[in-house]
C-alpha cells in the first residue's frame, strides 16, 4: 500500500494539474505544432519545425504563461468556484495558495525569458501577454462585454505568435481564425450561463447577469450564425482538401447547438453545451492533418531521409 507522504504528493500533483487545466495544456501544445506544420509553414520540412528552436522557445512560453494564467485566475475565482464547481474547488485548494502564488511567478519569469531566447520583441509581446492575462483576471472578466472579448482574445494569442513567427498572412489562415474566434466566444457565453449563480453571489456582472439568459441565448445564436460565412469561405479554397468533412461535420454541430440552446435552461444543459464545443474544437486540432494529406506523406518521407 502507499505511504501517506506518497499519496500525499500524489494529491498535491493532481492538485496542480487541475489547476494549471493540464489537459488544456497538452491540446495547446499539440494545435501549436499541428498549426505550425499544415497551416503556418506548409512548405517546410518535418524536420526543419520540429527543430525549430525559435518555434520550441513560443510553445514553452505559451506553455508557461497560459499555465500561471490558470494560476491567477484560480486565486481570484476561488470564492465563484466553491458554488459553480466544488468538487473540482475542493481538489484545487489542497495546494496552498502560497505555493501557486510562488509558482505563478515562476511560470512568467520563465515564460519571458523563453521569449528574450527568440527576440526583444517576443520577450515584449509574453510580457504583455502576462500583464493582460492578469487584467482580465482581475478585472476584465467581471464585465460584460469585456471578459466575453478578452478571454476570446487571450485564448488566440499563443496562436498569434505561432503565425507571427512564420510570417504567414495567407486569407485561409484568417477565415480558420475567425471561426476558432466566433466558437470561442459562443463557449465563454455558455460558461456564464452555467456559471451564473457563482456570478450573481461575488458581483461579477458577467453577460447573462446584466442582460439575462435569453438576450445570451440570442448573441450566442447569432455568433453560431455568423459561424457561416468563414466555414463558406474555407470552402471555396481547394487547399483546405479533407478537412472540409470537419467542417461538414462542425456546421451540423452548430446548427443543432443554437436549437438546442434555445429549448435549454439548466445547466447541466449549459455545461453539455460547453463540452460539446470543447470536443469540436479538439477534433477540429487533429482534422488539421488533413488539409493535404499529400503532405503528411511529403513530410514523413523527407524526416526519414
């Protein structure tokens, strides 16, 4: 049988990745080198992004700030997540605030000095990238409009770099990128709706506390809506090859959410919802491999030579 220090440490390790969001972590690691391989630097070879050291140096940087973002954001919604989410508030509190503190602060130091590694410039952009997560942490997310556009937007921003880094400005990388945008922010929608009681106790007037649930339920359609006309553009590009079919697959997705949404007013059906996008979007990381999948078999070739 285990020790009690063991199981301990093992409670303390769980802790941490419940709070750092571990799974959220890996998925962002694996869009980034997915991204940077089919979609930012098509024309590269295996080999040459893998070891891409300017490319490493962005991944653990986003690695690293998107972690203390976790962190930061934990600290200030301790009291929200008691009510909305216990279990998982029970298991985040078996580390010391202290200790997360501690970590938090760590995790920027070394976030920005993986961007010095690749430039002043990206060491200035994880800086700011830092200060902004801890704004809407403290601010930003308690407002309407606000947290809705700037958690969309943070959530973007490791993406960001990856594209600045391949200097890629191509149209089809922009429609991908408002689609990843709108669905995005139809997901921070419907966490607040199921967030809502947590909200209304701590005074956080998020977007369905100030305007209701039925004014969300319409924005919310209308993005779901507007979720067309990238999906149409995406389509008229022959590049775009087999992924087509995720977007197939996503488009009926989305028409059967905005019905459902507007028949729904628990939230367990909320929080189905939420996943529901969560899922969409992990499979929408690994379809990426089938924009030409010519290339897969282009770039298996070249990394075996």
């Amino acid at each position: 049988m285990l020790s009690f220090k063991v199981k301990k440490n093992i409670f303390k390790l769980l802790s941490l990745v419940s709070v750092i969001r571990g799974y959220n972590i890996l998925v962002l690691v694996l869009a980034q080198y997915l991204a940077a391989i089919f979609v930012f630097s098509p024309s590269k070879s295996l080999r040459n992004i893998i070891f891409d050291i300017d490319l490493l140096h962005i991944v653990l940087a986003s690695i690293c700030v998107v972690a203390s973002g976790y962190i930061i954001n934990n600290f200030y919604d301790a009291k929200v997540d008691r009510i909305n989410r216990p279990l998982k508030a029970g298991l985040d509190n078996y580390v010391k605030q202290s200790t997360k503190l501690k970590l938090y602060f760590t995790l920027n130091f070394l976030g920005f000095i993986f961007g010095y590694l690749i430039s002043v410039r990206a060491a200035l952009f994880f800086a700011i990238y830092i200060f902004a997560i801890w704004f809407y942490s403290h601010k930003l997310k308690k407002y309407p409009f606000t947290g809705l556009v700037s958690a969309t937007v943070l959530t973007i921003l490791p993406f960001f770099a990856v594209f600045v880094h391949f200097q890629n400005f191509s149209k089809i990388i922009f429609a991908h990128a408002v689609f990843l945008f709108l669905v995005l922010m139809v997901r921070e929608l419907l966490k607040d709706l199921q967030s809502m009681k947590g909200a209304i106790v701590n005074n956080y007037d998020t977007f369905p506390v100030v305007y209701g649930e039925v004014k969300t339920k319409q924005l919310s359609i209308f993005l779901l809506v507007l979720t067309l006309f990238p999906i149409v553009v995406l389509f008229s590009y022959p590049a775009l090859s087999y992924m087509r079919y995720y977007f197939y697959f996503a488009l009926f997705v989305l028409i059967f959410l905005g019905f459902y949404l507007w028949n729904s007013s628990e939230v367990k059906q909320y929080r189905l919802m939420h996943n529901v996008l969560k899922v969409l979007l992990l499979i929408g990381v690994f379809s990426l491999i089938f924009i030409d999948t010519s290339l897969i078999v282009e770039k298996v070739i070249d990394r075996l030579n």
